[in-house]
C-alpha cells in the first residue's frame, strides 16, 4: 500500500501452493495429522460436567476448530496429514500470514550486505505507509434471521467474544489464537485465567471487610479509646500545636479498624498462598494451551536483525550463525550506552524520590496548618484532609511522569541499538517496568514501611529539613495505606479505561477524516482493503501487560492493607478484557499472527512481584498493623485486651511536661526516660521471629507446590509423547527393515 | 554368555551396517557433520593460555577426539555427515553398544502381551549369566620404548586418568565420555568440578583456622577467664555436683575460640554465596559438556518398562503414547504402596531420632559419672571426653543402619512397582536421601540448634526424662559442632574409602575363584570375553552421587562450626576421584554406554542443600556463635570488649544461692530472679534481624546471580544455533525453490 501525490495505491499479496508447502516445511509449523476427541480444557466445565449441572459459563461458539495430534510439516510426507486434499484450507490464514509475512521480510530490495532487506524496513523508511492482512470481512453482524447467512470468523468473534454482554462466558480462545496467532491468544487466555482467580480473592477480600464492620463496635480497646474522655491527653503532633484528647479520633480510630482486624492476617496469608499458587497453575495452563496450539517446542532460532537496528547500523560483520554478512554494532559500545541508559534510569528514579519528599513536606506543612484551624471539626481530620489531597496530587503526578517516561525510555532503547526485536522488547519492558513500579508503588511502600518510624519522642523529635518527621495518624498507618492504595489503583484504573474507551474512537475517527481528506470523496462501498487501512495500527501487548502486571503488583503487594483492593481489580478486569477485545476485533487493523510459547518475561516479573509480596505482607503484619501487640498483651497480661491502650502508649519524660506544664501521653513502648523499654524489646523480638516464620512457611509452601503441582500436566506430557510418537511414524523413512 | 552345567558358554554378537544404519535413525543418534576446532573446555586453561602461562594441570592425552557440530541422523542423508565413507569408524563403539543393546532389549522371546521381551528380562530370570559390551582390550600399559605399540583406549584412560600420579591433572573427559558414555562422564565432570570448586574454599577455610590459632591469644574475654582465679564461681553441671571455677576451663575455651572467632562470620558467608555460585556455575558446565557431546535435546520419550516391572506387573493395558497392549499395574494400588512405604521410612526416622535421644542421655549420664571422678584433669575434661565417645558411636550406628537402610529401601521400591526405570531410581533416590540425610545430620543438628537452648536456670532446671538437659560444655556448642562433624564426615571417608579400595579387590578375588573353581582349570591366555566376566559387574552410580551429595551438606550446611570441612573434602575427593577412575577402567565390566542430558534429580537435591546451608549459616551465626553478642558488648558498652565475661554471666538466684550456701554464676542473660534480662530481649532482636539480613542478602545475591549469568553460556548457545542451522541446511529436502 502506497500513497503517491495524496492517492493511496493498494497491492494484495497472494501465494501460490507450492511456495506455501516450501515456506511451511522451512519454518517448521506444524500442521494436523490425527484429530483427537474434543476436550474441555478449563477444570470449571470439566468439573461441572462430571457433577451434571448446567454450566452457565458456557457458551455455543460455531466453528469450533478441532483438538489435533500435528506435527511439523514436511512437503514428502504431505499426503499423511489431516486435510492436505483441499489446498484451499489446508493451510489456515494465519499460517498464510506469517508465510507471506516471512517472504516480505527476508526479501532484499536493495544491496543485502548493507542489510538493505524486508517489508519492516521499507515501512520504516515510509517507502510503504502500511502492510497488513486483510480482516474476515465486516465484525457487524447482520440481522438474525432463518436463512441468516453463516458468520464470519470477525463476526464469531465479535458476537462471541468482543460484546460486552458476553462478560459471563467463557472466551472462546482456540477462535481467537486461529484469528489473531497465539501470541494474542496467550495474552487472553492470561487475563481471563488471573480474572477467574482474582474471583475467590475479591470474594474473600470483601468477607474480611465486612467482618471488620462487625469487629469495630466490639472491639475493647477502640470502645476504651472512645470512652475515655479527658483519661489521655497526648503530646503535641507539632512544635506549636495544642496538647489534644485521644477521645476525640474515635472516629478515625473506629474506620482504621476496618483495614486492620484478626481478619487481615489471614486475609494476608491468604494471598501470599493466592499468588504462589495462581503462578504455578497459570504454568500449568500455559503448557497445555501451548501444546493445544502446537508452540510448546516453538523457539525462534534466526532472528533477523530489527529493521531499525538494520538502518543504523554503522557496520557489518558475519554473524556466527549463518555466516553471512549482516549490519553489526560492537558489544562494548553498546554496552557503553546500557551504562549511560541506566543512568538516565536512575535520575528518572531520583526524579520520582524528590518528588515523594515534596509530597511527604507538602503533608506535613498542610496538617499543621489545617489542624491550627479553629474549626473543630476541621482540626481533628486534619491529617486526613491532608493526605487524601496529597495522594489524589501524587496520582496526578504519576499519570504524567509515567508518560513522558514510556516515551523517553523507549527513544533510549532505540539508542542502545539492540541487534533482535526481543532484546529490544526485553531491554524496553526492564526499564519500564523498574521505573513503573517505583513511580507506582514508592508512597505505599513510604506509607507501609518508613512513616511514623523515625519519629523520635516527645522532648527528642526527629526532623528532616527542619520539620518533625510525620507520624501515623489515628487509626495506624495502615488505614492510610489503604487509602492512598484505592485512590492510585482506582484512580489509574478509571483513567486507564476512559483512555482505552475513548482514544481508539478518537483516534479513528481522527484517522478516518485525515485519509478521506486526502483521497477522493468515496462514494458507496468501500473495498475490504480501504476499510481496513482505515483502521488503526495494532500496537502490540506491552501497554496491556504492564497494566496488568502492575495491578498484580497492588493486589498481592499491599494486600494486607486494603482488603477490597482484589474486587476492585477484579471489576476492573471484567471491563478490561472486553474493551481490550473491541479493540482487537473493531478497531485495529488485524496483527501478522505471531507464535508464541508463553507469555515471556512477564512470567518472571510476576514471579519477582509474588516472592516481594510475601515479604512485604510479612513486615506489614509483623510491624504495621497492631496483630502482634495485640495478640501479646492478650498472652501476657489479659485475654478481654482490658487496658490495652494504656499499654502501648507512654509517658512523656519528665523534662518535656515541666517544660509545657502539662503531662501527656504518646504511642510507643518507651520508658519514662525515652529509652526503649524491655517490652518494646521483646515485641521486636516477636515481630522478626513471626517475619521469619511467615516467610519460611509461605516460601516453603510454594516450593512444595512447586515440586507436587508439575509445570506441564500429566495429562498434556503423555499427549506430548503420543504425539512425539505420531509424528515419529508419519515421517519416519527408513522401512527398509520394518 | 550362559552357563550349562557349570560350563560357561559366550555369544560374541555383532550387527551389520544397514541394521546400525536404521537403527541410528530411530533412536535419534546425533552424528558429526562438520568440524570445528576444538578450544579448551575449561577457564583454567584458558586463562593460563591466555597469559601465555604453562598449565601444569594439562596433560597430552593420545587420540583427542574432535569437536564438531552434529545432527540427528538419517540415512537419507549418510553422504553430508563427516566420516561416513568408512563404515568401521563412522559410529563409535558406545553408539554400537547403545543399538545392540535396544535391539536386544525390545526383542521378544515369549508372548509378546505379557511382556516377555527383552535381554533384561532374561537376565533377570536367570536365562543368561551376563550380558556386557566387551573392553577395548587390556588396561595393563605394555612396557615402554621406541617402539611401544599404539596404546588402546583403555590403556589411554588407565595411564591419563586411572593412575594416582594423574591426581595433579585435568581428567580426559572426552575420553571418558567415548569409552563409558556420557552418564558415566557426567558424574566424573562433575565430581571434577566440584573438587576444584572446593580448593579455594579449602584454602580460605585454612586460613581462617590458621587466623583463629594466632587470634586465640590476643583475645580479651579469653585472656580475662584464664587469669580469671577465684573470681567466678560456676552454678554445678549436674544434681550433686560441686560449684566448679571458670578459670579451670581456661584450655577448652582456648580450643573452642579457634572455631569460633570473627573470620568464621566472614567464612560462613563466603561458603554460603560459594555454594550458589558453584550451582550456578555447574549449570553452565553441564550445559556445556552436553552440547559438546550432543545430548543437550537428549530426553527418553518412550522409556521401556523395567524387566522387573514387566515381570510382576498383575495386568496390562493399553499404553496411551503407543497405542500398544503392556504389563501395567493399577496407579491408586501403586499409590497406596507408596504410602505404606513413607509409613516405613517414617518409622526408619524414628528409630534415628531414638537413637539419639538414647545418645544425649547416654553422654548426660558419662559426663556426670565422669566428672565425679577424683582425677580432677579428667573431671575437667568430662564433658568432652563423653561427647568424643558418643561421636565415635554414633558413627559406628550411623554407619550399620544406613546399610540396613538402603537394603531395606531397594526391596520397598521394588515393591512399589515402578513403571520404569528412571521413576525407580527417582522413588529410591528420595527415600534414601531422606533417610540418609536424617541419619548423618540429626546429630549435628541437634547439637547446632538445640543442645544447651532448654536448661532453665539454677533452682529450676529443665529436664527429660529426669535426667538435667544437657549444656553446651566450656568453650561453646560450636566446638563441640566442630568435633561431631569431624568426627563423622573424615571418619565416614576413611571408611568409604576403606571400602572402596578393598571390596572390589575382595569381590573380584572371589568372584575369580568361583568362576574358575566352576569352569574348566584354564590354561595360558584368556579370551578377552572370559577375562571380561570375570570383572564385577558394573553397579551404576547411586552411591558414588550420594557419598559426594551428603558430603556437600557437611560442607555447606555446617561450616560456621568447621572451616577445616572443606580441605577434608577435598583431600578425600582427591583420592575418590582416582579411586572411582580405577573402578570403572580396571575393575567393572564395561557397562552400556547411556545418554544423559545432566546429572538429574541430583542437581534439585544439591540446589535443597545449598538452600538448607544459607538458613543453617544463618542460624548458626545468629545462636550459636558469640559474634553478635560481642558485636553489642562492643558497640554499647566497651570498643575493648574488657568486663564481656561478667556481661554473660547471670547471677544464680538468691534463693537458689541460700539452699546451696554458695552464690554462683552461670552463661544467660537473665535477671537475678531468672527472668530474661531487657539484653536478652534487645539481644534476641539483634540475632532475629541478623537472621533476616543474612538470609535475605544471600538469597537476593544468588537471585540476581542467577540472573546474570546464563544457565547456557553465550557461546553455547551460539553453537547450537549454528548447528541447528546447519543440520536445518543438511537434511532440507525441499530444494525446489532455492
């Protein structure tokens, strides 16, 4: 497709058989020998069907491409495979895709040793504007009726797939991967696979939130708290504030206890096991949708050079594989601007830190001046007025950071000049996802691990650039966490799905003005191929996985702070996956299919995000919420928890109240001198023993899991070896002595 | 080879060209098809090459077999692979042995639905004597000169790798790998590796032994408790046991610090991040070596079930890979049998666990007879001279019920009825390394993490079995750690090596006397075939992998307490390695070469151990060494560590000083009225968190480790991409187009 002087030229690209049946064996796709019986592959049917009960889940999708044994193509062997009598569908479209695709890039249009060769470097060039397979026709469907014609696969998948009212079905995934290749498919198969896990944790994440309703008005030191009275009067929480009442923070004391009951320990643990477990059967799914599509041995051997990597090249050397010339840039000096790269990396990450100071000074300034307020009302929510500004500021700030970051890393991972499209991805998602992640997670993790822990004590105070280091406000740190968890992950996630609701209408119809412009006024019908390059770009999976991803990171990360953080997710996920299916079927052009084993890095870095969860859930039990303190008293000096409260706030030391004339109370477990007091020892001690156990019984769960649940099912290994054994007598030449 | 009335009868046989041919295709034998040149295999060489240093450790062996890219064989294709115009050479004898013995192994002689087929069906049944490849001749060295004659490949391996005076060189594991077979050459590649692995540890660990010698002198709390006199009177050891003075423990203490100082600390985290990096590093190795000798895509996919299967299996029943009807035996019965079998390796664990319990009250009881002795060096020395006794005991029953014990777990497997042989040698491997591992390590754990932990304190001690719970004698419980694992690891060695010098020298003598006893008085030479039946049959390599496995544990697991542990291992490893080598060229009829793609389960058991060590490490530091305590004393109380002995010394309290008319002192950090003093907690904490840090920088460090380096190495896995080219180039038929 071409546009010259404002018109734009179409040229349709078609293979003849033989060169399909060459290009088939070359890059070894694997075509069908035997069917086998259909099988369920989701244990939720599998498990319906034996108990007999109707499975609401399911849904009657036409077409349903048969379950095969296959095998890699040979051209010699061609009369023993499934279907090789019709050369029409012999070979499915994607396959024809990536053939014609494979040709297209390899072809050399000028001198081959300055890598002057493919489709991909044309387009980069502008030489052609776009290069795209043809959709199935229209994803309209058309009205119902008796003698309503057969649908299209666009049209399956829309009626089936994209609408949202199919929110309760199954994803008809085979139809997918033989419309979109597998590695799209992967990427579905994934979101549906965490979205139907995300289901149990959202269900029990919301019980734990509603016991802790309960919990409040029946727990004896928060009643103790809001009957007190005039019993506490507490230190000041700023150099020229007034001594205050602990009575008059019931309120906040009472919703802090909604995030912060028995209940979330369990919850907690809950969701360590939650992550270990849905990794490991996420590897288990993988595995059989990758044998069930024929990739799981699939490895890209020669990967030709990025065709941008090809343009910039500054030289060419022999490339130790092939042993032909090809563009070439020297290790070291990439490895010089990696080093440079990383740099730049860590001022971004710097970037972000000031900025987190800046939030944590604008905070503590704001509740002092709020607080000196004479409204009453006003001063006693002061800190809380104080940090929901902050966090809905901080989420600002993140959204625009973490665009011009995308945009600037991808611009540096260019620079690197990596040789392969994969290193440049990996290099690409790395960046990305380190800065993301402390872009998106550092206040949590300030708000969960390092406020309120450098306070000082009254007398003593601990400052940073002149102002006392903020503690805790009432009802613990943790409700805090809670708090700024909703208003960054529900924040992103609402301005995420307004984005992807309305930029791709935006865009296309941006797009469709811009070419219609440009061309002649259409009149009537328009060809496949015009409406189709009216569409828009398909952009690849990277944006839709680092959402997710970071998701993840919210719901196991800081779990033990917000229990409904999982039915948040989970009615996020609901939406994310259709809007991401429209796209994919109405809005983009159709992807060149891409085979894929699995769903690549981001298995690792979802392994990362579970391993951090665990130990972050261990020190938020262990040292943010009050589960220990709690659970010792109860031990040691009484069961009802009577007096409680008393036992963990200490006295001021003497010097401060004859200097303010008045005694007051703080919460620490201090002696009267300021020291540390042997409880506080003690408590520590119990703090880092339950880190220690905690960790080692969630890490050694995992690890045994690990062993018993195998990475490929039993039942997919013995298909593999059958079809291993198949495919071994379909090829097999030497009869001479059978 | 059969024998019939006592006259042993032989069949030599041999197959023909087109047999091997077909053979070599169907079970996907790799060929050479182009050669490259061959670089030194190991960092060593090359860096000395590099500097342009000699290398002492290289060593010319004859007939250095070629490094060449190979691919799967097809006889279609016979004219493109190296060497294939000479039909004697083109496969090697072990791929020889490998086709005569499948043909031989799925040859039926009966009906073929009850199973009965195969050579080691027969061998099991007693139908034949022996089945075995013969060697390349004898392995004495003919006598020297000008005109020796060309040495045959065993004589190759007896005078370059078989020989004691080899010790200082680099093993021929090209060689070994061409005469035994890669599985054989693995274990030897291995041990290999680790016995390098193991010098530099080998070397610091003396050092620090070394450091600790000259340190002993110059340290305060030492030196204060020798001068000490009357000043500390110690709480008795036992019921009616006398007040004894520190100062009389003066030596032992000495002794203790030379286990026990700071360089320890260091020595620990160096072994721990040594045994990750050494996985790491073998990963690298073994993938390496098993593209060098082409078995790295090597896996069985159709596993035969074992002779011993196949005869007792009740039923058959379809083989869902094959399609064919064979023996089977029902998994819920087979699972019920495995269970029963825990309950037994369980009960096997209990009878350990008595028998050390019956050890500790045993060296209770000496200590206490032994102290009330009037010698009074002998009474001073009580303690040490009953646990020296206990550790030779334990030693002795350690030893007997590991032979029980591996008897008793071969006949449970076998019971098992394990369909093939690899999930056999996997059910046997974990039961004995689980017996094993309990048997050699309890007694060192016990003394490591729980001897001296339960006393009490004057005036209420705890007890077992009313007998006082033992405390760690003068000088520490890493001393007497220390002298336990010396105690057993070089005692088990000596043993071993006792063993496995003498045994086959002993079997091989009487099995010559049986043999030549039964047949004919032979006269003047020997058929090659006769002489080899005399040999032993060749007995796998089980042992020799569970010898080295336990041996790393020690290591690794315990050497905070003994830094001299690794120069054990390696001079034992020194000697086994030889004395293995000797085995298999000299003494073992040779066995049917077999492929493997790495050293197996045993790889996952070594990565537990190194697991197991860092926790270990950790733990052992923490508690049992005095590091941390002195670091506090240090840091809050005195840089100079003057007046540390009084800091770790209580007072008994005053009731318990009035019953006994005498104040006394005893090791804890408690109150006087034997509460834990505000240091233990403050301690504890310190210990705890120390636990955390430790384990979690070693863990992060190997994580990334483990990251950074590739568990292939670059340069590998460009190999095998160009030969996955090449061989792509060598057998594409479809050349139509090109």
């Amino acid at each position: 497709m071409r546009t010259e002087a404002g018109a734009v030229h179409y040229q349709l690209l078609s293979v003849p058989w033989t060169v399909l049946c060459y290009y088939a064996e070359d890059l070894c796709l694997k075509l069908p020998l035997q069917e086998l019986p259909s099988q369920a592959s989701n244990w939720s049917s599998r498990l319906l069907a034996r108990l007999g009960l109707p499975n609401p889940l399911l849904d009657e999708v036409p077409d349903m491409p048969p379950e095969v044994y296959s095998c890699q193509f040979k051209v010699s062997k061609l009369a023993r495979f499934l279907g090789s009598d019709n050369q029409d569908t012999f070979f499915s479209s994607t396959q024809r895709h990536q053939i014609i695709f494979e040709i297209l890039a390899k072809t050399p249009y000028g001198h081959e040793r300055k890598g002057l060769l493919g489709i991909e470097q044309l387009l980069a060039q502008g030489v052609f504007r776009a290069a795209f397979p043809l959709h199935d026709g229209p994803f309209k469907l058309p009205p119902e009726g008796p003698q309503a014609p057969r649908l299209n696969p666009r049209q399956v998948l829309f009626r089936h797939w994209a609408q949202w009212r199919q929110w309760h079905k199954y994803q008809p995934l085979d139809h997918v991967r033989g419309y979109f290749g597998e590695k799209v498919a992967l990427y579905f198969a994934w979101l549906g696979f965490y979205t139907a896990w995300l289901l149990p944790a959202a269900v029990v994440g919301t019980l734990v939130f509603l016991a802790g309703c309960f919990l409040v008005f029946s727990d004896t030191p928060t009643q103790e708290l809001c009957h007190s009275g005039d019993g506490f009067w507490m230190c000041p929480l700023c150099a020229n504030c007034p001594f205050w009442k602990l009575s008059s923070t019931c309120t906040l004391v009472q919703v802090g206890r909604l995030f912060n009951h028995g209940g979330t320990v369990l919850f907690s643990t809950f969701m360590a096991l939650w992550a270990v477990l849905f990794l490991e059967h996420w590897k288990g799914q993988s595995a059989t949708l990758a044998y069930r599509w024929g990739c799981s041995d699939y490895e890209d051997m020669e990967e030709r050079p990025r065709p941008q990597f090809a343009a910039a090249a500054p030289t060419t050397s022999l490339n130790p594989i092939t042993g032909q010339d090809e563009p070439y840039f020297p290790p070291t000096s990439r490895f010089r601007r990696m080093l440079a790269g990383s740099v730049l990396v860590l001022m971004m990450v710097a970037v972000v830190v000031v900025f987190l100071v800046a939030i944590i000074l604008y905070r503590a300034i704001m509740a002092v001046l709020v607080s000196r307020s004479p409204n009453t009302v006003l001063a006693a929510w002061s800190s809380r007025i104080a940090s929901l500004t902050c966090s809905v500021i901080n989420l600002v700030f993140i959204l625009l950071l973490s665009k011009v970051y995308v945009a600037l890393a991808r611009l540096l991972t260019s620079w690197e000049m990596h040789r392969t499209q994969t290193k440049f991805e990996d290099a690409f998602t790395l960046k990305v996802f380190i800065f993301q992640s402390v872009n998106f997670y550092s206040s949590p993790i300030y708000i969960a691990f390092f406020k309120g822990r450098f306070v000082g004590y009254p007398g003593n105070y601990h400052t940073l650039f002149g102002i006392r280091n903020e503690e805790c406000a009432a009802g613990g740190c943790l409700m805090e966490l809670a708090q700024e968890l909703l208003v960054i992950m529900v924040g992103k996630q609402l301005v995420n799905n307004a984005q992807e609701l309305l930029c791709p209408k935006l865009r296309g119809w941006w797009q469709k003005c811009r070419l219609r412009a440009k061309g002649a006024a259409l009149t009537g019908a328009q060809e496949p191929w015009e409406a189709d390059y009216e569409l828009l770009p398909c952009e690849g999976l990277f944006e839709e996985y680092l959402e997710m991803v970071l998701q993840f990171g919210f719901v196991t990360i800081f779990v033990a702070a917000c229990p409904l953080a999982p039915l948040f997710a989970l009615l996020n996920n609901w939406v994310e996956l259709r809007v991401d299916a429209r796209k994919f079927v109405c809005q983009c052009r159709r992807p060149v299919a891409e085979r894929a084993q699995d769903i690549g890095v981001w298995f690792h870095i979802l392994a990362a995000i579970t391993h951090l969860a665990v130990l972050s859930n261990a020190y938020l039990l262990a040292f943010s919420s009050d589960f220990l303190p709690r659970a010792f008293y109860r031990w040691t000096r009484d069961s009802q928890l009577r007096g409680f409260l008393n036992f963990t706030l200490a006295h001021a030391p003497p010097t401060f109240a004859a200097a303010h004339n008045h005694t007051c109370r703080y919460e620490a477990f201090r002696e009267d001198d300021g020291q540390f007091s042997r409880t506080f020892w003690n408590l520590l001690a119990i703090r880092l023993a339950f880190v220690i156990v905690f960790e080692h019984v969630v890490f050694s769960v995992g690890w045994a899991l690990d062993l018993l649940v195998p990475d490929v099912p039993e039942a997919v290994g013995i298909k593999v070896k059958r079809e291993y054994y198949l495919a071994k007598q379909a090829l097999a030449e030497n009869e001479a002595l059978s």
